[in-house]
C-alpha cells in the first residue's frame, strides 16, 4: 500500500499528488480542498460527489484515484464563482432550485453533462438527467426549472420550448 | 473508507492477465468500480490485489465481427446506450441499459462487470441470455468462450476463474423477424434495484409461427434463468393470446424467487407471469406490423 | 371522487398592503454561496492536528452488556482517546424539549450518552474513538471488545403493553399517554346514523438528508469548548455542558449551514461525542458519520396504529369520534411524548367534532429510538383521518369534498381540545382548488385504474404554548448604510436566514444584498430558539420585525428633524430617506445613519418576541389552547393503478396550501414542492424496515427516497390569507407540506381500485393484496 504520485487536473489546475491506492477520487478531490464534492452515501446512491472525469459525469467515490490518474476534473466550484457564476449556478440560485444546497454542487455537474449533450433537453429529459442525484428538500420541481432556464441562456437559438 | 489493498495498473491485456495469474485468488479485477468499490467498503470482499482493468484500450470497443456483435468488457453501459450497432442489433440490451443504475452510474459501470457480478438482479443479463450471447474469458493460459446461460453458477458465483478476465461479450445477430422486449419491475422509477425482470425474444417464420423464443428472468432465482419449458410452449405456434398465456404461465412456474427486503417470492412469481405476458403480447403485435 | 370536474370556492376578499421586498420571489441570501460551492458544510471544516472520531455502538437490540474491554484499542499506536461510560461526569442524555428554559425533566428519559451495563437498541452508542487519523479510529473500532448476553426484547408496541413483556426501562413499557374529552361520545355515537370503524397503520420511516451528520470541536485558550456543527438547535449546549462536566458558558455552539434536517437534527447527534472527545484529548476532533451510521444512529418518525370510530347522521354531520393512538417510542423516549400529543390534538383532522375521545399511548420497544420529522405526528394523524373522512363519505354515498364541507373547522370554531381559531380557515377554498387543478379525469386504460384523491389537513405552526417559546434578534445598521442581523436561528436548508434578511431589508428600506444575517450560534447571536415545529418564520421572524422596526423608528425621527416633517409622512426605500410623495426630498440612508451616530442614537436593537403563553392542560382531557395557531391546506393527486402488478404512478399532483403570507415566494413553493415529495415518499416509496429490532434499510438502495423520474413535480398554489400570527400575517409552511400527502394518495388508490389500502407505504405487492381481499 505504498503511496504513488498522480497528476490531476481539477478546474484547470494541474496538481501532482502522493495517493495511496484505496483513496477514491472524492476523498482525494475533498484532501486536496474541492470541499464543494460532498460525501454524501460512498457508494453511488446519492450523486452528491459527482465531478465530471474527463467531460463525463461519475460519481467521484466510484472512482479510485489511480484510475483517474492524468484525468481532467470539473467540480461544481470550477464551473463558476460567486462574482462570474456559471448560468447553471445563477439559474439555481435565482429560481429557488438551491435549499439546503447539499446535492446542489453533484445536482451541477449532473445538468453540465447533460446540456453539453443535449443543448435543448426536453423536461423528461432533465429528470432522467438528475436521476442519479437525490434531493431531499425541492421536490426537484425548481431544479428542473433553473436547468431548462440555463440552457435557454447557454443556448439561446433554436430553442424548440420557445419558437421564435 | 476502504480496507488497504494494492492495485496493479497495467498496461496491456497480457500484462493484467499475468498479474491476475500471479496473484490468484487473492485477486479481482476493477473496471468501472460501481460494483467492487462498495463491496470492498461493506466488507463483502477482503482483497489483497486488485487488477486496474479500465483503462486497457484492448477492451474499449463495439464491433461487428463475422455475425457476431463483440462488446468489449471495458465498454460501459453509457456506451452501449449510445450505440448504433447495438441500436440495430441488440436493440433489447439498449432498452435495460437505459434502465440500470442512472446515469451517473452508467457512465462507469461496464456490461462485463455487470455479468461478472453475477448478482441475481443484473439488468444486462436477461437481454443477453434472450440473446444467446457467450461471455469471452481470458487468462494467461488463453482464451474460452461460455454461453452465457451457462456462465452463471449461483448468486455472486460464475465459472470465471480468479485468474481469468472477462474480455467480452458475443452476441450472434438476429435473424430478421426478430422483435424483443425487456421488463423491469423495480420500487422505483430510476437507480432501483429489479424486483423482476426480464427479456423476451420471438423470432417467427414467414407463416407467422414463432420460430424460436427466448424467455430470460432477473431476479426471480439465484441467477438471472432462462424459462425454457416456457419457449419451448411457444416454439412452432403462432403467438396468440392462449399459447402466450400458457408460456407466461410456465415462465412463473421456472421461477425459483426468494422474500427480501424488496419483494416476495409469491409477487416476484406473480409478476413474472404477468409481465412475460405483457411483453410477448407486445412482440407478437409488433412482429405483426 | 363522485364528480368529474371540480370549480375552486371564491376566496374572501383580503387585502394585503403592497410591500416593497416582502413576498418577492428574490433570490436567497444563501443560494449563490452554495450553487458556487463555496458554503462550508459540517464535514468540509478541518483544524490543525486534529483528530478523527468514531462510535462504537451495539449490535444487540436487547442485551447486558457482560465485559467491554477498550485496552487493546487504546494501546494502539496513533490513538488518543478511548472513552466509554465509566469515563464519563453524567452519563445522562437528558431529553428536555430543546432550548426550553424551565421545562421539567420528566423521569425516566434519559438515554445514556454511552451505555454502560445494558443496550436497548441495534446503534446504542457504548465507547467513542479518537485517534490520529480515520484509517486508526476505524482499526481502534475494531480492536473493543465486548461481550453481550442477549435479554429478551420487545420489537411492537402492542406487545408490549401487555403483562410480562420484557420491560424495557423500568416501571413499565408506557413512555406516555395523552387523553381527549370532550363532550360525551357515547350520547354522540347513539345520535348517529352510521358508525365507521377503521385501522390505520404507517412504519418507520428516515428523515434521509443527504448530509450526514457531522461535526469539528475543539478547546480554546478560555476552556470553551467549542463545536461547529450541523445541528437543528444550538441550545443543546446546556445539555452538553452538564453531560461533560462544565458550565453552561463554556460549551460554544457554531452551528453551520445544514444539509437538510427535517427533525432528524434536532435531537443531539455528534456534538455530545466530540465535546466529550475534544475535553478528553484538549484537541481538535472530527466526526463526522457514513451514511450507513446516520441511518442507524439518528431517530425515525414513528410507527403509529391508529383506529377510528365515527358516528355520523345521514345528512353527513359527524357526531361523535373515539380515537385510539398507539405509537411505538423505540428504545428510548426522545421526543416521543410531544409527537404522540400533537398526534393526538390533531386526530381529528380540522373538522367540527362535538363529541370526541382520543386515548394515546407512546410505547418502549427495543428498535430503533424515534422523534421529531416534518409534520411531528401530524401526517401520522392525517394519514389516518382523511381516510376515515373518505371512507365515512363512501358509506353515506356522499361526494368527499362535500361531506367534508359539511364538516370544515371555520374561524371561530373550536378544535377537539376547545382551541379557538382565529385564523383564516380556507379548508374548502384549498380544497377545491387543489380539485380544480386536476382538470379532467385521464381514462382508464385495461388494467390500468385512474384515481382521484385529496387530503385536508391542519398543522400547527410554532410550539407547544406551555413551553413558553421566545426568540430573540439584534438588528443594527453599520455606517455605511448595510444592515447586520443576529439571529440564533439554524437556516436548515428551508430559507430561515433569508426570510430575516428580506423582512429587514423590507422594514429598513435596503436592497437584500445588503444585509448580512450572522446566525445558530449558541454564544455571538441571541438565542432564537429551534429550527423546528414550523416556529422559525413565525418566531424569529416576528423578533427581527420587532427590532428592525424599533431601529426604523429611530431613523425616522432623526430624519423626522431634519426634513421638518412628521414621522409618518417619510418612509425608507432603496438605500434612501424620503418624504413620502416627493421623493425629491430625500437622503441616501448612510447620511442619516451618520447623523444618528454622531447623536448617539442606538442605531441597533436587541428584540424579544413571545408566543403566546398558557399553562400546561389536564393530561386527562386535553381542554384548552394547545398551539398559537394552524396552517389549512389540502393536496390531490390524480394516481394509476396496475391492477395486474400492483405499482402506482402519480399522473396529476396538486397542493394548494394557505400560507397567510409568502415572504419569499419561491421560497415558499419550494417548501410546498419539496415537503409533498417527502409526503409521496412515505406514501409510496418509504419504510425502514426493522427485522426483531434489526435495521434492514441501511444504505439508500435499500432506504428508497424519491428521484427526479419517481413522481410528476408538484403543482404549489399559493393563498395568501394575511391572517398568521407571523410577520406581515404569515403562517407556517416548514412541516405542512407533507402532512396530507399519503391520505391523498391512499384516497386516489382506493377511489381507482375500489378498495383500500389502509398502510404506508402502498407498496405494488399491498395493492394486489387488497385487490385479491376485495374479489
């Protein structure tokens, strides 16, 4: 169980780190300060630990360290700050899809990967795209709103919900 | 957090084949994770090595070879559901990738690891069993190829060896007039865990008989089965309402389900009945279009 | 339901004064802090050399405990503490309601922190671990011994009421009863045409948020112990310092943003277990649960039998009800006594009963402890009452909205206990609107059965009035014209903090980001008081209107002098002074606030609002004011059923709840939105099952919570009646969302089926069983 050195690039910093090989990729993203990837089941129940590994959505206790070993990692707190949100983040906030706000940054990462492949999604479409991320305060009904809300503004053309 | 163990990460198949030999039985192999990772957390496995298969690029792939669809034992769930060959071709594999785990889970769990699991509930193996699919081991020594139906011993038990890999999955293709169907009684609509479940096959002749009929049952036995008295009722008839009726029947009857927290035995029989039913009813109208 | 198409009853006319920030959907102080995932939660804090904590707990449900023998786990390299109860001042968890001052310890309630020579339930906490890093706690878990002989144990309260059931703390098995009388039910009974007889039965379910819970403590330089923790009640301080030995003043409670509560928080969870660990080793300790420790250790909503008898007269008026109650307490009483009295005081449902007999009893077994959850008690009652309302309708032929008509709580009547309510009573405009929305019955498809269901409720908002609840606020204005609000209050998740913070910009006349609310802490904010029982608006709410509008009062005095008009003619807005009608006339708000400090004019103000107070009723009859007041609301679903498996899906799902007044709009629908689904929850999905005292749903694939595919999203209708006790005429909707949720439900299974299901959860393989009883 000896420790080996993994490159890691998290939110488009590379860091080079001495893992020993049962860390999962969450308690190594959480060791290194990605505290916005919250522990929430550590055994893909809840999604409340999912990154996108390499553009594809996983859920980060489901994966071991090593296994991401030169990978490219996006938290939730990579796709935007307070002062230039993602328009995911501020369509969370601004509809009243964030409450305790603990799913919210697995919630995130699950609509990032769903609008990269489907720009236009219908609502179906999110619901099946947060399957894996529970929640336990909306009701999903403002989750889904915020994300039909930012694709509209990440993609606003040829929007089918809103002919011109 | 999990127990210590050391993982290998090789390079090449036959690299992770030699260390699998090596290190047998004391060993697993790790793809996707979804599976192994909390068993190693519950305590389920106490391993002293585990083999980092994922990354093997030999695995990665869907193919057409010959008349065989070949789904490499790296690709994952999420792969198979993007598909085009297994659209054309297995499209009833598509239907129970769509409804395994979520989508987070399907982008790391493989169809390999789902097999190899062997949990009773596997949503990938009842497709695969109506598909006549053969599983492709690999060890250090060569290569075997097992007919699915064959490949399961008992609940996490299978014939691989500790120092075999799965490598693949076969699935010969379809003749045409081939129409399939899957099922899935789960508690709940998305990342549950099948009550029942199940994929039925009809192929049928130019007079509309049903030529050959595959019945696969999840979660209704120690292993995912095969209802065979129950084809075997449908084979050379044509699929009307009563033959279907009596094949669901017999399909209940191969049941050999268990109580737990999920379901009982009597509503996994029941439901078995009803929803081998259903779906043949649903292939017998669409065979027809 | 008898009718294809339901139209919504008119409201009264009510007139709300417009308000500048109150009732805007704003976006919440919190919610950027979060979606950016910058809010650091319990388990996302962490000290230099600091330790990490573990609980050694039972695995018995009923055993003495014969030898435990911590040495070999002490004598392990890296591991610093090793504490059982013979380590411990005061063993005793002391399960006062929380924050209350004078509340009377009632005998026999005492869970021990660590158990000692006896374990009662599967999770009893027995020894704490501290060591130098996860890895060695877990190893240190490993390495106690212990040895148990097995006692016999009670797993179901009927059981064990009876004479010679394993006692399991001592007199008896009976942790509480709690009685109704009024008026005289057998003189009731013979008035009736028509006497309904049912059983209700619902099981444990689990508060499952999704953060664990979790905690960091540590000593400081003054001997404060302070913990940093995601807790429900930061009063919990007091219990604390007397179960570790110290003063109340040393024991610090910082508590952080939480990831969902639901009453799961509210009892102690880890904050007793690291204040122990950071006084044993004067370090900084960690603990912080797996999700498979949270499902065992925390409390559950209880498990309740629930049998109905009502008399009613052709004509539909309900003469006389006699309720039975029995709950199942777990191994230790917690909260048990309060959840059975709001049960009990809510039996009835919101409907004019003369004559009423509620018998309640709360009893000892040994599975898992039981406590608060979201509604406390009262979906329990629900699920029962407004069944028995649509069974009773069905008997008298009688469509079940209008025989509830009939029997509809107005103001001015009185509650079974002789509670009069002075709040707006919109059962029926609820009701019927909720009916509405639903539109058109969708057809039956072969054996696919549509059903219509609805559910009233009535749920109190604030505490018990006997308790004596108060909550305090400070508000001030710094110079440059922001606003700081202190509140003690937890912001569970539900919007607490923000709805201060939009009252107070409202009342001080600044934009929202300008005020910042500091709060849940036990030492540098004024004691508010819980997040629990629907009090947080209602209490803290009306604290920092209290305070925000004494400090208005200064700064329109002052401005008062300076624009030689009178107080009244000026009012605050936008970061400004003005005269009211010339807006011209103004100056921005930091000037004024200046020229109050350069005057020495108290520029903050510390405000204490007061629930109404009473004294404790008669135990035997329950006579008397229980509650401030209570939300009304109802939820319909339209459900279908496969009658060949069994499962159900919600087609249609409608709530439509009178709020009094929304503070935060969307704030408010998402309580509504969110609380349903816990109620769809429990209405479908929920058990947690326990097998002879042994927890089987412990991981969430076996303790099934609803997805995002599992249910349509809920509809949320909001009134708006503008008569709660809260601020601006709010009441309360944290808990009553999900009150009536499963009797909807189990109406709209039985309505499309045609018999019914009578116990949580209707689950595929209940549906059938009902269905072969029925044929």
């Amino acid at each position: 169980m000896e420790p080996k050195l993994i490159t890691l690039t998290v939110n488009g910093h590379t860091h080079h780190v001495a893992l020993k090989p049962n860390v999962t990729l969450l308690h190594a993203l959480r060791q290194m300060g990605y505290i916005d990837v919250k522990d929430g089941c550590e055994k893909g129940d809840c999604g409340a630990c999912a990154v996108l590994l390499n553009g594809r959505a996983v859920n980060s206790c489901l994966v071991l360290a090593w296994q991401a070993d030169g990978a490219e990692v996006l938290t939730a707190a990579g796709l935007g700050t307070a002062e230039h949100p993602h328009p995911l983040q501020e369509a969370f906030a601004d509809v009243g899809a964030v409450q305790c706000g603990y799913c919210t940054p697995g919630m995130l990462i699950a609509a990032k990967a769903l609008l990269d492949r489907t720009p236009y999604p219908t609502e179906e479409q999110i619901r099946e795209g947060i399957s894996g991320n529970l929640c336990r305060c909306t009701g999903y009904a403002k989750i889904i709103q915020a994300i039909q809300v930012a694709a509209e503004k990440i993609s606003p053309a040829a929007s089918p919900a809103k002919p011109e | 957090m999990l127990p210590e163990f050391e993982l290998l990460m090789p390079r090449t198949l036959p690299e992770a084949l030699e260390m699998l030999a090596e290190h047998a039985p004391d060993v697993m192999p790790v793809a996707g994770g979804t599976n192994l990772i909390p068993d190693m957390r519950s305590g389920r496995y106490r391993l002293r090595w585990v083999v980092n298969v994922a990354s093997l690029l030999e695995l990665q792939a869907i193919r057409r070879e010959d008349g065989w669809l070949v789904i490499g034992a790296g690709v994952t769930v999420a792969q198979v559901l993007d598909d085009p060959l297994v659209a054309q071709y297995a499209p009833v594999l598509r239907e129970a990738a769509a409804l395994l785990g979520n989508p987070l889970v399907r982008n790391r769990a493989t169809v390999a690891g789902n097999l190899a699991d062997a949990s009773p509930a596997a949503d990938m193996a009842p497709p695969l069993l109506a598909l006549d699919a053969e599983v492709e081991l690999a060890s250090n020594q060569g290569t075997r190829r097992v007919l699915l139906r064959d490949f399961f011993l008992g609940v996490r038990r299978t014939v691989r060896q500790p120092h075999e890999l799965v490598t693949g999955v076969r699935v010969p293709l379809p003749p045409p007039r081939s129409v399939t169907a899957f099922y899935k009684i789960g508690l709940r609509e998305a990342d549950a865990i099948a009550v029942a479940s199940g994929a039925v096959r009809m192929d049928r002749d130019e007079s509309g008989r049903c030529r050959l009929v595959r019945i696969a049952l999840g979660s209704v036995a120690p292993t995912p089965i095969r209802a065979c008295q129950a084809e075997a009722a449908l084979e050379g008839r044509l699929p009307e309402p009563e033959p279907i009726a009596e094949a669901a029947r017999l399909a209940a009857e191969a049941t050999r389900p268990i109580d737990d927290i999920r379901g009982s035995a009597t509503y996994r029989r029941h439901v078995t009945e009803v929803m081998v039913r259903r779906t043949l009813t649903e292939c017998a109208a669409r065979s027809t279009e | 339901m008898r009718k294809k198409r339901y139209t919504a009853k008119p409201l009264p006319p009510v007139e709300l004064p417009e308000l500048r920030l109150v009732g805007k959907p704003l976006r919440r102080v919190d919610a950027l802090g979060k979606a950016t995932g910058a809010t650091v939660y319990a388990g996302d804090f962490f000290m230099p050399h600091m330790l990490h904590a573990r609980v050694f707990r039972s695995t018995e449900p009923s055993a003495r405990i014969r030898r435990l023998d911590v040495s070999r786990a002490r004598a392990l390299p890296g591991v610093a503490c090793v504490l059982t109860a013979e380590d411990l001042p005061d063993s005793r968890l002391i399960t006062d309601i929380p924050g209350q001052t004078g509340q009377r310890v009632r005998k026999g309630s005492e869970a021990p922190v660590l158990a000692s020579d006896r374990v009662r339930y599967v999770g009893e906490p027995i020894a704490l671990v501290a060591a130098e890093t996860p890895e060695i706690a877990e190893r240190a878990l490993e390495l106690i011994e212990i040895e148990y002989e097995p006692l016999p144990g009670v797993f179901d309260p009927i059981e064990a009421m009876k004479p010679g059931a394993p006692v399991v703390y001592e007199p008896d098995n009976i942790v509480a009863r709690w009685k109704i009388r009024k008026g005289d039910v057998r003189a009731g009974m013979e008035m009736a045409d028509l006497v309904v007889e049912n059983t209700y039965r619902v099981p444990f379910v689990d508060h499952a948020y999704i953060e664990p819970e979790g905690g960091v403590a540590w000593v400081d330089e003054r001997g404060v112990i302070n913990i940093r923790v995601s807790t429900q009640v930061v009063e919990h301080f007091r219990s604390i310092a007397r179960a570790v030995g110290v003063p109340h003043n040393k024991i610090h409670i910082i508590g952080t943003m939480l990831g969902g509560g639901f009453g799961g928080k509210e009892d102690i969870t880890v904050e007793i277990f690291l204040a122990l660990l950071a006084k044993h080793t004067r370090r900084p300790v960690r603990l912080v649960y797996t999700r498979e420790e949270s499902l065992i250790a925390h409390s559950k909503r209880h498990p309740f039998i629930i049998t109905h008898r009502t008399g009613v007269r052709r004509d539909g008026r309900i003469t006389a009800a006699e309720i039975e109650m029995i709950s199942d307490a777990g191994a230790y009483p917690y909260l048990s006594p309060y959840v059975l009295l709001y049960a009990v005081v809510m039996a009835t449902g919101p409907y004019r009963i003369p004559n009423v007999r509620v018998d309640g009893v709360t009893v000892a077994t040994n599975n898992p402890f039981t406590s608060a959850f979201r509604g406390f008690g009262g979906p329990q009652a629900a699920f029962a009452y407004e069944q028995q309302m649509d069974e009773i309708a069905r008997a008298l032929d009688m469509d079940p909205l209008e025989f509830r008509r009939i029997n509809y709580l107005r103001t001015g009547d009185q509650t079974a206990t002789g509670q009069v309510i002075e709040s707006a009573v919109w059962l029926e405009e609820t009701a019927s609107r909720a009916l509405e929305a639903l539109g058109e019955k969708t057809p039956d498809q072969g054996p696919v059965k549509i059903g219509w269901g609805f559910a009233s409720y009535f749920q109190s908002y604030g505490r018990i009035t006997w308790l004596h609840d108060t909550s305090q606020a400070w508000v001030g204005l710094e110079l440059d014209g922001t606003v700081v609000v202190r509140s003690g209050i937890p912001e569970l998740g539900a919007g607490q903090v923000n709805s201060l913070a939009q009252i107070a910009a409202e009342v001080l006349g600044v934009p929202l980001e300008q005020v910042t609310v500091y709060s849940t802490d036990s030492a540098l904010t004024p004691l508010a008081g819980t997040s629990t029982a629907t009090r947080g608006l209602y209490m803290s709410g009306n604290a920092v209107l209290q305070a925000a509008s004494t400090v208005r009062r200064v700064l329109l005095d002052r401005a008062s002098k300076h624009f030689e008009e009178p107080p009244d003619n000026l009012d605050l807005a936008d970061g400004r002074v003005f005269v009211r009608g010339r807006p011209e006339e103004s100056m921005p708000l930091a000037e004024l606030v200046r020229m109050c400090a350069a005057e020495g004019l108290p520029l903050s103000n510390l405000a204490l609002f007061k629930a109404p107070f009473t004294d404790p009723l008669d135990p035997e009859n329950l006579q008397g004011r229980v509650f401030p007041d209570f939300t009304f609301g109802a939820h319909a679903v339209e459900v279908a059923v496969d009658t060949e498996t069994g499962q159900v899906r919600v087609l249609k799902n409608v709530a439509c709840h009178d709020v009094g007044r929304a503070i935060n709009r969307a704030a408010v629908e998402g309580q509504i939105e969110g609380g349903s689904f816990q109620g769809l929850g429990y209405a479908l999905l929920e058990e947690y099952v326990v097998k002879e005292g042994r927890p089987q749903s412990v991981t969430l694939s076996e303790y099934l919570i609803p997805t995002s595919m599992d249910f349509v999203p809920t509809k949320a209708i909001v009134l708006e009646s503008g008569t709660g006790l809260g601020p601006f005429g709010a009441k309360g909707i944290g808990e009553p969302p999900l009150t009536p949720v499963a009797a909807a439900v189990a109406n709209a299974v039985a309505d499309a089926i045609g018999v019914r299901v009578r116990e949580l959860p209707i689950t595929p393989e209940r549906v059938l069983e009902a269905l072969k009883r029925a044929s």
